[in-house]
C-alpha cells in the first residue's frame, strides 16, 4: 500500500513548490527545538487547492482511508522518511489540514523524535485538540525534553477546557517532574489525580512513586504504594528501586521478598534494582541468591543484569568473579567500566585498575567520567603511586576537563591532597573540606 501512496508521479513537483507546502523543517533530519507559545497563529502554510495539481500520479487518487492507514503504519514502524513524503502528497491533494490526518502526523513525528514537526503541527490546529494529540506531545518532551515543556503542555491542557487528562497523560507529566526534581508540581499532579478514577491505576501510582522517590521522599512514596491494592510487578519494582536509590537497601530488600510472597513475578527491572540493593546492604549471601534465581528465569544473557551482578561482586571483594562477568559482557557501557575499575581501586588491585583504565581508553574508547578518576586514583593511594596518581590528576583536568571533587581528594593520601591543593594547574578546583585535609578523611 505505501509503495501504491507514494506511486511516483508523471511529473514531480519543484524543489521551490514543496519548500511552499511542507515546513521548512521538513527538508532536514534533524532540527532544534523551538517551542511556540500555544494558542499561537499557526506557522502551517495555507492548504493548496483541492482540486489534484497536474504532477500527480494517473492513478486513481488514494482514498482517505488509505491514507490514514498508510501513516498509521508508518507510525508504528517509525518510519519517518516515508511519512515525510506522504505528508508532501497530502498538502499537494488538499487533504493537508485534514484533523484526522494531522493528528496521526502528529503522533509519526513526536513518536520519531522529531517533537519540534509535531508542534508545529499541533500549533496549527487549535479547535481539534483532543486528550490523544495533547498526551502524544506531552509524552514527547518527557522523553526528548526539554521536560518543562511537559509540564507546560500539561497546564495549557488544562487551561485549553473540554479535555481531561487520563491515564496515559499523569505517567509522563510525573516522569518530567520526577526528571526535574519538581517536587511542587508533582505534588500538584497528585492531589489533582486523588479526585480522578485514574487514582487506582496502576500507571499512575507507579508514577507518583517514582516522582516522590526520585525527590527523595520516599515516605510519600510509600504512602502511595501502601494504599494500593491491587499492585502489579511495575508498582513493586518502583518501590523497590526507591528505596533503593535513597539509601534504604535492606528496605529495598524486604520489599522484594514481600513482592515474593504475594506470588508477583519478578521482572529484570526487579532483579537489577534488589541486586544493586545486595550490593549496597553488603548482603552477599542475598544476592548470590538472586544471582541464581536470575540464571534459572532466564535473564542470565542480559547484559543489565550482569552489570549489576558486576557492581554487587566488585563492591563484595570478589573481584575475580566479578572480573568473569564483565568479560562476559556483549556491550560495555561506562557504569560497567566504572564498577570494575572501582572494584579493583576500592580493594587495592591498583595494576588491574591501571591497566584496565588503559583499556577502556585505547580499545573501547569509551570516555571516563569522575566516577572513573575516583575509582584509579583510589587505587593510586592504595599503592602509594604519586607519580601516576599526578599523571591522571592532569589528564583528568586538562585532557578531560572534569571538575575536581572533594571525593577525588577523599581518595588520596595526605602527601597527594597537599600536592593537590597546591598545584598550579589545578588552581580553579574546588578546596578539600576540612575532613578531606585529615588524614585517611
């Protein structure tokens, strides 16, 4: 059928013709964002004539049918490119400003990344805004960004009147101000939510968990969870992974054991966050527990569980075992860099850190962050190695230009901190805290 839509003309259009009736932003794959104020008169170019110009295809004209069913695939595949096209074709057929059609071109070009096409779109059609249109841009910035814009969206919803927000416009709206750390709003978010039917969905409250967690409030977020009484295995793991992440590792633990109990499946999602949880809590035997529990569910292939074995076994001591499970790895990314060289730093194998930071530069060349620099410079001072350990003090801020923290400073000796402190090409970091200056600090 698309290859039937997008049938190629007698006669093609100009370059000069489209550039009238497409955006411009349609002749690029990519294009900064530029948020147009809602309610703004629309940037769209005035439809063309009904009546089919002369350069269409003989065939016989697609019915409108076609087209939306066309573009529903292309949506669901992303295709953007062929969207793209058929998007020129329905300017051309006057069929461009159809609201049927638009708003599946809408959901084509926020689902494709492309959120900047889609506003523009949705700028042009002010009387046709219904929840579907207003949740495809919403859920759009949440996950592009910029996540204000969310937010903003969701408030010009509510000021737009007739449209209600449901189920699928509350998760986003909690991920951008989770991603914001926009407590206010979040709350705001809730208390709106409290006086819905969606109040017991499970979405939702997996979505007030996480906002509250990822604000540090997580006995608000246990509030929530506590309350629900139907709970599914993404509402579990949501509270897991908040207490998880806001210091609470045994916590975290209880809670997937509880999770157990009420005979809800585990997810990887489950095993990553309570094993990371092991590693935290120091709960070795725990986690080689669920290590196992993962190898006979199947999960043992994947690589985001592996990761997090890694972490728990690095953090454990056993970094020969964890050593295992990096290699074992299909694709490693730099946490799982940064576990291994911390391991190694953290328990005194400051050669293997060395030579494994060497590694990750030359053969991978995956770029260290400050999490690495504190890992091999940890493992420096484990060995007393000054000279490297000034080596990659000056690689660290001249090469990569990481700002200095009082954790690089923790990680060294005395000698290395005053040398440090003192050293003129490091004269704009940050100065160690008095616990820093103590020995062993």
């Amino acid at each position: 059928m698309l290859a039937f839509v997008l049938s190629k003309s007698t006669a093609s259009p100009s370059l000069a013709r489209l550039h009238l009736l497409l955006p411009a932003s349609s002749f690029h794959t990519t294009t900064p964002l530029h948020l147009a104020p809602i309610g703004a008169p629309s940037p769209l170019p005035l439809p063309p004539p009904a009546q089919s110009p002369s350069f269409l295809s003989p065939y016989p004209s697609p019915s409108h049918n076609h087209y939306a069913t066309t573009l529903r695939s292309c949506v669901l595949s992303r295709a953007v490119r062929p969207g793209r096209q058929l998007h020129a074709r329905l300017l051309v057929s006057g069929l461009g400003l159809d609201p049927a059609l638009v708003i599946r071109l809408v959901d084509l070009y926020a689902s494709c990344g492309h959120v900047s096409h889609a506003r523009r779109l949705f700028d042009g059609m002010p009387q046709q805004r219904n929840v579907f249109l207003w949740n495809v841009l919403i859920r759009a910035y949440a996950r592009d960004g910029p996540r204000e814009a969310a937010i903003e969206m969701y408030r010009a919803m509510l000021a737009y009147g007739g449209v209600d927000p449901d189920n699928f416009t509350y998760p986003p709206v909690l991920k951008a101000c989770a991603a914001l750390l926009d407590l206010g709003t979040g709350r705001e978010v809730h208390e709106r939510v409290a006086c819905t039917r969606w109040v017991t969905d499970v979405f939702v409250r997996a979505g007030l968990v996480d906002m509250y967690a990822k604000c540090g409030c997580v006995d608000e977020a246990r509030v929530v969870f506590d309350v629900t009484t139907v709970r599914d295995a993404v509402l579990w793991n949501s509270m897991i992974a908040a207490c998880g992440q806001n210091g609470q590792p045994a916590e975290a633990l209880a809670i997937c054991r509880d999770m157990a109990a009420e005979g809800v499946g585990p997810t990887i999602a489950t095993l990553v966050s309570a094993i990371s949880a092991a590693a935290d809590a120091a709960a070795l035997p725990r986690g080689r527990e669920l290590h196992g529990y993962g190898w006979r569910r199947g999960f043992g292939l994947q690589d985001k569980l592996k990761t997090s074995l890694l972490d728990m076994y690095a953090k454990s001591g056993l970094v020969r075992v964890a050593r295992v499970v990096f290699e074992q790895l299909v694709h490693r990314d730099l946490i799982s860099w940064n576990s291994m060289i911390c391991g190694y730093g953290m328990h005194g194998h400051a050669d293997e850190a060395l030579e494994l930071f060497s590694k990750m530069r030359s053969e991978a060349q995956v770029m260290p962050d400050n999490i690495t620099f504190v890992g091999v410079l940890s493992a420096c001072n484990h060995r007393g190695m000054v000279k490297e350990a000034k080596e990659l003090f000056d690689l660290m801020v001249n090469v990569y230009s990481i700002k200095l923290t009082v954790q690089h400073y923790t990680c060294l000796g005395e000698r290395l901190r005053v040398w440090a402190a003192m050293c003129p090409t490091l004269g704009r970091s940050p100065r160690p805290t008095s616990s820093a200056n103590r020995p062993g600090g």
